[in-house]
C-alpha cells in the first residue's frame, strides 16, 4: 500500500512538472538551461524581458497572454499546495523544475499577472569570469582574492537584482580554491549559494527559525568562516560579533546603492536590536565592501574599499 502511495504521488508530480513545462513554453525553458541566464521577468504590459551575465535586459516577447500566466502561477502555487487568489495574490517559492526562484502576483496589487524568475546557476561563474566579461576589474580580482586569503571580512552591496548574491558565490569559489581545509557555515533563506568546499555546512532559515537563531546556532558548528546570503534585520549585530570574535573572513550581502551606505544600512539593522550605536564594531568587523550596480552595458563592480576604522570625524574608509 506504501508502495503505491509513493508511486501515486511521483506520477502526480511528473504530471504537474509535465503540465507546467508546457505553460512554460519551450522559449523560457531554454532561458532556464542557458548557462548564462540570471533573471527571466514578466511584466504585466505582457512584456518578457530576459537578462544575461555581462549584458543587459533583453526584450524577447511583448505579447505574453494573462490568462497564460494565469495558468502557470496557479499551477505552481498547486504544487505547494495552496493557491494565488484576490486575497493571497503574491507568491515567492522555488521553481519546480529546477530550485530557481520564483516570485508571482496578480490582481489587484497589478493591474495583470506577472512573475520573475531568478534563474538558478547550474554553475558558479568565477572571478576570472567577472574580469574576462568585463564586470571586474584585474585590480578588483586580485584585491577580492587577497582579502580571502588574508580572512578578510567582505560586505557585498548593491540594489535588487544587481548579483550579489552571484558575486558572493564567485568568492565562495575562490576560497574553496585556495583554502579548501576551512570549515564553511552557509545561512541563507533562499537556495542560491553554490559552495563546491568539501567541508561545509548550509543552513536555511524560514519562517519557524529565523537567521538570528541559525547564527547563534552556528558558533556551535566549529566554523572557520561564516557566509551570509543577505542580512536583513538584527541578525547583522550576531553576524558582526561572529566575526569579531574568532570567525573571520566572512562574506554577507545588504542592500545598499553603494559601498559606502552599505556601513549605515549595517547601522540602521543593528538599530533594530540595540539603541546603542555600535559604528566601532562594524568598522572594526568589516574590512572589505564591494558595490555592484546595474549600468546601461550590464552589471559592473563599482568600487571596492577598505574600512580601516572609525573615529570622531567617521568611519575611515579608503578606495582601492
């Protein structure tokens, strides 16, 4: 009886991919197989644009039907078994067919369906990648790669979908490169860090336990290094101290425009759980922030700087 259970079910979930590669259309998933390929975005205008490393946002189709996208958010939102409705019109979750993730709404909060969907890297692109397409400098490469070996802590900003997240995996690379012996602990809330190390551990927070609790969790797990997918709230202060404390040589992401915001936005989090300012701290926990930025020819690192401390006129930071 188990038996048929079990085989019940993997035929319904054939199905439900089977149904849903159709609602797809075979032009995204192709988009989904190329290597490339960061982000495929639907607007409600039925526009669907499609962005690739080292390019810019691509029109590829300007009639994609509602009722079509319609279709595929309620078929995926299936699949977890709820639904997309006047009342719960957003949906963020990781696609069937492939972990990439995806994020949905319809009416009201648009005025038609529309999605995005943040391709999952079937490979990590390195930073030779990043310098051979022109998005880093050689400068760049070598002051990233000297910060992982000397256990540099390393802030990576940006705006939504600038590819921090593709960046901190280009580093993760590099350090399971060069120091492959170091224990790794990963937490993040979606599954988009790549890590080839053979020594490492990856945490997912959700909605029953937090990154604040992954985080203090973690100082038990005996890491070399601590990883961070995005900082968003409180948890920034933990993270800090980790790193402060034994833990060095660490990356995170937080949403900021450029490197130097990126130390107030730490700032404005630590807010959320201290009244105190703690601006020592950070200066003294971050060593490296790298800003990456959407520009007209594709993503580009803007700059990369050094914090070097703080003092009564600020926090001291010097460009590289």
């Amino acid at each position: 009886m188990a038996e048929q259970m079990v085989s019940l079910q993997s035929l319904q979930a054939s199905r439900l991919e089977e149904k849903l590669a159709r609602e797809l259309g075979t032009q995204i998933c192709g988009f989904l197989k190329e290597p490339h390929v960061i982000e495929i975005m639907l607007n409600p205008d039925g526009s669907l644009w499609v962005e690739r490393l080292g390019d810019g946002i691509e029109l590829v189709e300007s009639n994609f039907s509602p009722t079509r996208a319609e279709g595929l958010i309620g078929t995926i939102a299936a699949h977890y078994r709820t639904t997309v409705t006047r009342e719960n019109p957003i949906i963020e979750c990781e696609l069937p067919l492939d972990g990439s993730r995806f994020e949905a709404m319809i009416p009201p909060v648009v005025s038609a369906p529309c999605f995005t969907i943040r391709r999952k890297a079937t490979r990590i692109f390195t930073i030779a990648d990043y310098v051979e397409t022109k998005i880093m400098t050689e400068a760049q490469a070598e002051v990233i790669k000297l910060a992982v070996i000397n256990k540099l802590n390393i802030l990576v900003v940006g705006g939504t979908g600038t590819g921090k997240t593709t960046l901190t995996n280009a580093i993760i690379d590099h350090m399971a490169e060069v120091v492959p012996e170091d224990r790794l602990v990963i937490i993040e809330d979606t599954a988009e860090i790549q890590c080839r190390s053979p020594n490492k551990v990856i945490l997912r927070a959700n909605s029953n336990v937090d990154m604040l609790r992954l985080l203090k969790a973690t100082m038990r797990l005996r890491p070399d290094r601590i990883l961070v997918g995005e900082v968003r709230g409180g948890e920034a202060l933990s993270l800090l101290k980790a790193w402060n404390t034994g833990h060095a040589g660490g990356v995170a992401t937080v949403h900021s425009n450029d490197a130097k915001s990126g130390l107030t936005r730490i700032e404005a989090l630590i807010a959320e759980v201290s009244s105190t300012p703690m601006p020592s701290v950070i200066a003294e926990a971050i060593n490296i922030i790298i800003s990456i930025a959407k520009t007209k020819e594709g993503r580009r690192v803007k700059e990369v700087i050094r914090v070097k401390g703080f003092s009564a006129n600020g926090y001291d930071i010097e460009p590289i």
